[in-house]
C-alpha cells in the first residue's frame, strides 16, 4: 500500500548549522511532495514542495531535494534559527486529471529543536 | 481571508459515545480533507470531500463517517467511541479540481480525548 517513512523523529541542532529532513516512499505513481511545518496554536503549514519533474527546489534557507529513481525526498534547513523548531512532516500524492486532491500520504514527523 | 475553523477546539467523551466535528474551510474551497493525528502514526488520512461528494476515502472503519454541505462545510461523525480513537483530528482544505495547485490549509484541529 501507499507509505511513506520519514527520519529522524527528532533532530536536535544548534543555531546556525543545518538540518537534514530525510523521507522515503512507496507508490510510484506519486508525484507531489509537500513540507508541512506544525507549531504549537498554529494550523500546520505548507513550507515548500516539489513536483516529479524537478529534481531539486530552493526557496531562501529552505530547499528539498527529489531522487525519484530511489523514491527519496529530503528537506534541507540551512542557517537553522530558533524559530525553525517545530514538528516536520512530508507528504505525498498523485496528481491525477481532475487534478491535484486533498489525499496527502504523510510521513511520522520530525521534532526539530534548534538551540540557542 | 479566515481561514479554516474548526469546532469544537477539544472534547472529551466516554467509551461508546459518538462525536461530530465540524470544519469550515477557507471560502471559495470545494475541497475538505479529514485527518487523525496520532503520536505513534503521524496524520492518518480519513476522508476528502469535494463538491459535496467523498471523492477519496482512507483504511478507517465504518465507524468514521463525514459529509459535506452545499457550502462546503464538513463534518465529520465517529460512532461507538473507541479508546483508540483519542487524537487530533485535522481538517484541511483546498480548491480542489484544476484549480489546485496541492496546497492543503489546515485547521487548528479539534482534540479529542476518549475516556
């Protein structure tokens, strides 16, 4: 069936280095690839994503990179801040031709602490 | 432009009760996603409407149920409460159809605890 694994779970890092978001999935046919960030009080929100025909997307500090052959996606933060600490999840779908829909197939999370 | 609202906040019910949750999605959204997050399984996907209709449906028993309204509001029904069934439930929306570029918006999420 449809999975997707996602690693670490936690991940703790000083300010200012990088942090590494790594997720593996299943179904083939995916071909959208969402970041979610969820804060404490805050409806989860869309950080980036990535659809299969890029290999790689940047969007300032935050970047993800598609290996589709490997079926692996990973979400890169550089230059980490405090306020980057929150719960990471990734996600995938298949976009068909209706469309893209509401049926995300996400990965565990990842508890990000960045540290003063 | 509010964004999605969901009610109530958090709950708190007993073995063999049934619950609804309600969602209002961001105006002009025809589509509502239900999720359960868990902190074991992560967000487990429930059930998308879209236009009133269950367009894409997830591994949940019969005991979970939705529906959506002319609207595009949603709700979504839990019968025969099961102590497994504590968690955060999530509504997303999104345009839906051609339209959607993939973007889902979540609610804050609705709490429910299962005593």
């Amino acid at each position: 069936g449809e999975n997707v694994e996602q690693h670490p779970s936690t991940l703790s890092v000083q300010e200012g280095d990088s942090a590494v978001i790594k997720c593996t999935y299943s179904d083939s046919a995916s071909n959208y690839f969402p970041w979610y960030k969820q804060e404490l009080g805050k409806g989860s929100q869309l950080i980036i994503d990535i659809r299969s025909n890029v290999g790689e997307k940047k969007d300032q500090r935050i970047a993800v990179t598609l290996n589709k052959t490997a079926k692996h996606f990973s979400l890169h933060i550089t230059e980490t801040q405090p306020e980057d600490s929150a719960v990471y999840f990734c996600a995938a779908s298949t976009r068909s031709g209706s469309g893209n829909t509401g049926k995300l197939i996400f990965g565990q999370g990842t508890t990000l602490q960045v540290k003063p | 432009k509010a964004g999605v609202t969901q009610t109530p906040r958090y709950l708190i019910k007993t073995r063999g009760q049934q619950v609804t949750l309600s969602c209002s999605p961001i105006s002009g959204h025809r589509s509502v996603s239900w999720y359960q997050q868990t902190p074991g399984q992560g967000l487990q996907f429930l059930f998308e409407y879209f236009s009133e209709t269950q367009r894409n449906k997830g591994n949940f028993p019969g005991r979970f149920s939705g529906r959506q309204f002319s609207n595009s509001r949603s709700e979504m029904n839990v019968s025969t409460l099961e102590l497994g069934d504590s968690a955060l439930y999530l509504c997303a929306s999104s345009r839906g159809g051609q339209a959607s570029t993939g973007e889902l918006f979540f609610g804050e999420g609705s709490r429910l605890t299962v005593l």
